[in-house]
C-alpha cells in the first residue's frame, strides 16, 4: 500500500468498533470497489448521522484523501482509494414505508437497490432504480438513476422529495424544497460534491408485475442492430425502456448484443405488440419473456467487491443513435481493445423535467452510451471515443472514470456548472468533497 504522508490521528473511541484497518482480516473484502481496487488507510462504517459526522471530522484531521462509498458497486472508481480514509454508509440501511397512500418511502444510504425492491414490493410499490440491486441508494439517488422504468417514470432523483446528509463542516441537514432549496436542486444530479448523504425520502410508483424481455443477437454485424434497436426505442411507447449491451468475441465465444427490455405493465398483449419489434434486430441466438415482480429485475445479488471489472470507463448522451455512432461503437468492439459498449435508453419522461429543475440538467436526449475496457488499454479507448465525440451531447457522471477538470463542461452545462460553483463555495468552501468531479 502506498500512505501518503499525513498526520497520525487516532481514531475516535466512538468509530473504534466501526473500522477497518489494513492488518484487519476484513480488510480484503471492504479496500475494493467492484470495479476499481484501493488500498485505503481505514475504511470506517458509521451507524447514525452523528457517527457519519465523527468520521468525516476524523477524515479531515488526517488532511488525506476522502471517499465516500454509499453500499456498493461504484463504476466511476470514486468510492475507493490508496492511503486515504473511505466513509462507508452501508449500515444505513433501513427503508420504511412513511406514507402508503402517498406513496411516500425513506430509504438509508447506504442500502442497496434489490433489497429496497424487496422491501417495497410487499406494498405494491417500486423506484425505478438502475438495472441491478447490488448499487449501493446513495451514489444513484445524487447522480440521476437510469432505471428500467426510465421512459415511463423518469430518472430516480425526479422523484425524491427530500435529502438528508451531512455537510463539510459535520452539519446534518434535511433539505428539500422548502428548506434549503439550493442545496436540494445541487445534491439532485451532483450530490457527491455537497456532502455524505445519510437517507432520502422519495414518492414511490404504484408497481405490480411487469413484463421482462431477455434478447440475445449474433452482433457480428453489430452496427445495423445498434442502429435499429435505437429506432425501435424511439417509436416505443414509455411503457417500454431497454438497455443493450454488446460484448465483441473472445475465446470461444461470438460477439453478441443483449437486449433487456421491460414493458412496464402487466398486460401480456400490449407488451407482446411493443416487444415484437425488437425480435426483428438480427439473427436471434436466444429470447425470453416472462411476467414478473419488479424484484426479480433487480435481484440482491451480493456479489463481491474485488475490484475485479473494467475500470477504465466513457460515458455519453445521445440525442439519437445515428448511423455514424453505430458504426463507431461497432468498429470499437471489432478492434479488441474496448470489450464493452452499452446504451440505455432513456427520453420519455426523463425529458418531461424543465432542465433547470435539478442539477443533473440533461433532458433533450434520448439515450445513454457507455465503453468500457480494462484500464491497460484506456488510451485506445480514448482514441476511439474521439470518433463519437461530434455526437455526444453530455454525460452521465457516475458512468465515467475521468477525473481531469475538462469534463465538467460535458457533464454540466454552462448555467447548471456556474449555480454549483456557487453553492460550492456556500457549502463547502475548503472543497472536502473534491472527488465526484471537482467543481472548484
């Protein structure tokens, strides 16, 4: 492990039970990010706001680096790192049903979306929060939420209705749009930049069974799938959101494109109607099509976190899939050196929302692109993503792993990037929160 040099700063009596130090026989399962591996001086787990508050304090002490990790996953690679202190909320954990007929939910932090799926369910109620339930609430519900109901409800943050979390300078707050108004609209779409958030509220959706499509194509013609897959989805009724992912050949293997598809009602013919477009992609290896509760697609899959993923990550808005973009993504994946692409479709709903409504400001496009490969061959990743550049109309934040300055400009628009520099300088002016792209 490589320490930086800082001051030594004992532990506080209150945290000594809550962390996780190098010689611990736990640290092996808590220094990684599922994707991205760390070597954290101390990993701490607090069990309230108040102790959330003592480890932030401590971690300022240290003058080192600071992460935040809300539960699990972490794409983007911010939630771990080398010699530095990460906050883990994981043991905020509870979700309660607040209000049935409002629809009104609170979920801790640091829990994961399956088991609030879970939870929920019981109450005929559902978030629409991404496309697996090992994603820790905290990191979504600050950066957007491209969920399976996507198009027919927008993104998870439209529907949180307020905030609690801790500031820099160990302050609990409870924003939402009636207290703190300003900071509401920033932890909506850049949350990791204002504070360490502990439990949201959110208005839930009234959700049964839905139908759940799962399409597997020869991509070996990638381009024409992609580009017609895209068309599909913009004539599709909001009922219908899809991700595609499109995996190029390996040993033993062909390339193929997975389509997953969920029509976000439980009638079988109306689905049938707005699925059978997609059969008709390309050559069809395998499909499936069943009714089912929304925690089946989302399931708690506990999967460790090794660090064991594709780290060196791209992520762009899309205003249409264009000819030229498919043939990008297409010839990408033949070269070898990017060993994923994904688009999610999004538009619908999402759209709805008046851009100046949340920090995340991005409501003109209709999907979202994402490129992966392993972080040895992330310049050719670079070179290739240069190709889609023209097209490229924004980003989602916790999908890419760059942290240079010269992001911020894709990821928040003039306006929106001028408003959170402010309120930056409000709420955190010593830039404690510095990780979750750098607004100063």
């Amino acid at each position: 492990m490589t320490e930086q040099r800082v001051a030594h700063v004992e532990l506080p009596p209150s945290l000594a039970g809550r962390a996780v130090l190098p010689y611990d026989a736990r640290y092996e399962r808590v220094r990684h990010g599922y994707v991205h591996r760390g070597a954290p001086a101390v990993v701490i787990f607090p069990e309230s706001p108040e102790e959330v508050a003592v480890a932030l304090t401590y971690a300022r002490a240290r003058g080192t680096v600071l992460s935040v990790r809300s539960g699990g996953h972490g794409i983007s690679g911010r939630s771990t790192n080398d010699g530095g202190v990460v906050v883990d909320v994981s043991r905020l954990d509870r979700v309660q049903v607040l209000d049935r007929a409002r629809r009104r939910v609170r979920v801790g932090a640091g829990a994961r979306w399956g088991r609030v799926a879970q939870a929920l369910a019981p109450h005929g109620l559902a978030v629409s929060s991404g496309d697996t339930g090992d994603v820790g609430v905290g990191g979504l519900v600050t950066a957007g939420g491209m969920g399976w109901f996507a198009r027919r409800d927008g993104l998870t943050i439209d529907h949180v209705t307020a905030v609690e979390l801790v500031l820099a300078d160990g302050t609990f707050v409870r924003t939402d749009m009636d207290h703190e108004p300003d900071l509401f609209w920033a932890v909506r779409g850049a949350g990791g930049n204002f504070g360490i958030v502990t439990a949201v509220e959110l208005e839930a959706s009234e959700t049964g069974h839905v139908v759940f499509a799962n399409l597997v194509f020869d991509a070996r013609d990638a381009a024409p799938l992609v580009e017609q897959w895209g068309a599909v989805l913009e004539a599709a009724p909001r009922e219908l959101t899809s991700f595609l992912t499109l995996m190029p050949a390996g040993p033993g293997r062909p390339a193929v494109g997975h389509v997953a598809a969920v029509y976000a009602g439980d009638q079988p013919d109306a689905a049938q109607r707005v699925l059978t477009p997609l059969l008709g992609l390309g050559p069809l290896l395998q499909q499936e099509a069943v009714l089912a509760p929304y925690p089946a697609l989302v399931p708690v899959g506990g999967a460790a976190h090794h660090g064991q993923g594709l780290g060196a990550t791209r992520s762009g808005l899309l205003d249409r899939v264009s000819a030229h973009t498919a043939g990008s993504v297409a010839e990408a994946l033949a070269s070898g050196e990017v060993l994923m692409g994904q688009f999610r479709s999004v538009g619908g709903a999402v759209n709805d929302v008046d851009p100046a409504a949340t920090a995340y400001a991005h409501r003109g496009q209709n999907f979202q692109l994402l490129s992966a490969t392993v972080p040895g061959l992330e310049r050719a990743l670079d070179t290739h993503w240069a190709q889609l550049a023209p097209e490229v109309n924004g980003m989602y934040l916790s999908f890419d792993s760059r942290r240079s300055p010269d992001v911020l400009a894709e990821a928040f628009p003039g306006p929106t990037l001028a408003r959170l520099r402010t309120l930056k300088a409000r709420y955190d002016p010593e830039n404690v929160f510095d990780r979750n792209f750098p607004l100063r």
